[in-house]
C-alpha cells in the first residue's frame, strides 16, 4: 500500500507534495511529508505502526490519544509545540489501516526542534531529564481508568532474564558460540533482575523508553521541547523512566559503538541528567524512589543489554539490524555501560544524595 493512499486518510486539507525516511527508531517505519496549501508548506509525521511488536494497535492509540489529549490540557497555549498532537482520520478516528492490515498514524510536526542519537553535553542531559521528569508530572492526575498495558511486562526484567535463558538453550541460529563473553556476563549479574520490582515501588504512568532521541530539543536554544514516541506509555515504574535515562544519556557514544574503550558513565553527565530530573519529579517521589535512582541505572542498562542479546541469538526478530552482529554490538556496549557505573556507583549515590 503507498504511502500516498495514506495520506488520503487523514483530516489534512492540503495537497501531498512528497515523504522521506525520519528518524532513527529501531521499531515503527516513519515518514516526514510535505504538504501544499496555497503556496505555504506544512509538514506532518505519518508512521506505519510495527503490529508485530506492538501486538494491540487499538490499545496503544487509545493509551496514545488519552495521554496526548490530557497534556494539551495541562499545558494549554503551550501545547501546540510542547506536546504531540494526532491528527484524526476523516472518520474522526485517531489510525487507519490500509488494505494489507498496516496500521498507520498522523501527528503534526513540531517545526525547529529535533532528536539526538547521543548526548553530546551536560545542558542536553538536563534538558533531557527535566522534560521527561515534567511528563511524569502532567500525567500524575490522568483520569481514569487505568491505562492499557499494550506490552505485558515491557520491562519486568526476571522475565526478561528468562527470555533470554530460553534463548541460550535454544540457540536457534547458532550464535552462542559467538556470544560466550556475553552470555557469561548475563549469567553473573542474574541478582540485580528483581532490585525494583521487589521495592513495592508505587504505580505511575511512564513513558518506559526515555532515550535522548525521544525528546525534540530546540535548534537554537538547545531546550527541551516535546515527549515523543508514546507507542509505550502505560503503567510503570517512576524509575523505569529515571534508569532508561541513565543509560542513553550518561555516555556520549552510540548505542551501537565498536570501540568499547569509548564506553563509559560520565559523572558530569550523570550529575546534570538527576538534577533535571529531580527539578521536575522531585515533588512526587517517594524517599523509595529516590533512594533507587543510582541501581535503576544499573539495572535498565543490564535490561537492554540481556534484551539486545536475547534477540542476537534468536536471529535479530525485535530490533531492526544494519548489519550482522549488529544486536551483538548493542549488547556489549550496555554491558560495558554497566561495569563503568558499578565502578562509580559510590560516586554516583553521592552525587544523587547531595541532590
């Protein structure tokens, strides 16, 4: 189905003038077009949604709608450019699908703002932190009823670790000879897998994949902007949140990085990124919370790492890849990631202590 009949489905007013690739998500295909309307161009964000990850389309358009309707009202003349906004389909509705069972979306574009893969300074960490923090905020009164858990368990890291055993056993392409280093490293931090969910932490509505490259930051001004990517809010763990930020916004290399001597916590960074983050949630931690800030580092980075390498063995069926041995390249960076903020952890409890 072209991407052109999709763009018929949608509530837009104006003449399709072309589409490219956007962005750097590793899940859902997304497009940026270009629209004509009287001489003016106006662009808009059309993704066709991974159904075979995201199992319960409708749920998540649904947790998606709710949540995006609720910031707009929170933040009032700001949300035009500090929240998503879908754009309906002329039945009202807020997806379509095509003739081949795809589901697709629409949002408007937020004009001079964009992601980065990596953190490049301490201002973007704070940035990045505070905004996230800010999401928390805003969504602590979401009315009820609950929001739908679209992916069961998303990051209930004892079954995570077991997937990942299922997957050694299995070796279902023969790569575990390749990955013994990793596997054997996975094996010995199997403890830290139940550190927050045995904390009796309290329930929040979390974003639950707070890489930098989910927040759009200003071009000229470097501030944080918007919340994007929402395919995953839903009910979770505060910390959740906090500890995925930790891990995409505490090293400045990629995620893919080869050279693992180029992987390493940053304390500058760490120290800016609890700082934001505290700026805007600090009002509703609990002590609980706080006191785990430093470990949900630690263990989200372990959590992708065992989820990385889970998906090398089972033959690359989650994460999109670029090249062989590219989920391999992943694993081992976040493992590397997680030796590097065990060997400052002290540090790092100092730091968000003193915070």
């Amino acid at each position: 189905m072209s991407l052109e009949f999709v763009t018929t489905q949608f509530a837009i007013d104006a003449e399709f003038y072309g589409a490219e690739p956007w962005g750097s998500g590793h899940i859902n295909d997304t497009y940026l077009a270009t629209y004509r309307q009287n001489g003016a161009v106006t662009r808009y964000i059309h993704q066709r949604i991974n159904h075979a990850i995201f199992r319960n389309p409708e749920a998540m358009m649904d947790n998606i709608a709710r949540v995006t309707a609720h910031l707009r009202k929170k933040l009032g003349s700001k949300a035009a450019r500090h929240a998503l906004t879908l754009v309906p389909t002329r039945e009202g509705e807020s997806y379509c699908r095509d003739k081949e069972g795809n589901y697709w979306r629409t949002f408007h574009c937020i004009e001079g703002a964009r992601s980065h893969d990596t953190i490049q300074t301490s201002r973007q960490a704070f940035e990045a932190a505070r905004v996230f923090g800010e999401f928390q905020r805003l969504l602590a009164d979401l009315p009820a009823p609950r929001l739908q858990e679209t992916i069961p368990d998303f990051h209930h890291t004892p079954k995570r670790f077991a997937a990942l055993e299922r997957a050694i056993e299995a070796d279902a392409v023969h790569r575990a000879a390749h990955a013994k280093a990793e596997i054997k490293f996975a094996l010995r931090h199997k403890t830290l897998c139940g550190v927050l969910l045995d904390a009796n932490l309290p329930e929040r509505v979390t974003h639950n994949d707070t890489k930098i490259n989910n927040v759009l930051l200003d071009d000229e001004t470097n501030e944080a902007v918007c919340v994007i990517d929402l395919d995953t809010v839903m009910p979770g763990l505060a910390l959740y949140d906090f500890g995925d930020m930790v891990r995409t916004a505490t090293c400045r290399s990629a995620e893919d990085e080869r050279d693992l001597g180029k992987i390493h916590m940053e304390m500058e960074l760490f120290e800016a990124l609890a700082r934001g983050y505290l700026t805007a949630a600090g009002g509703f931690l609990t002590p609980a919370e706080r006191a785990l800030l430093v470990t949900s580092g630690k263990l989200i980075t372990f959590e992708i790492g065992i989820r990385f390498l889970a998906d090398y063995l089972a033959g690359d069926v989650y994460f999109k890849v670029h090249h062989e041995g590219h989920n391999l390249d992943r694993c081992r960076t976040q493992f590397k990631l997680v030796e590097s903020i065990i060997a400052q952890e002290p540090e790092m409890e100092r730091v968000a202590a003193r915070l």
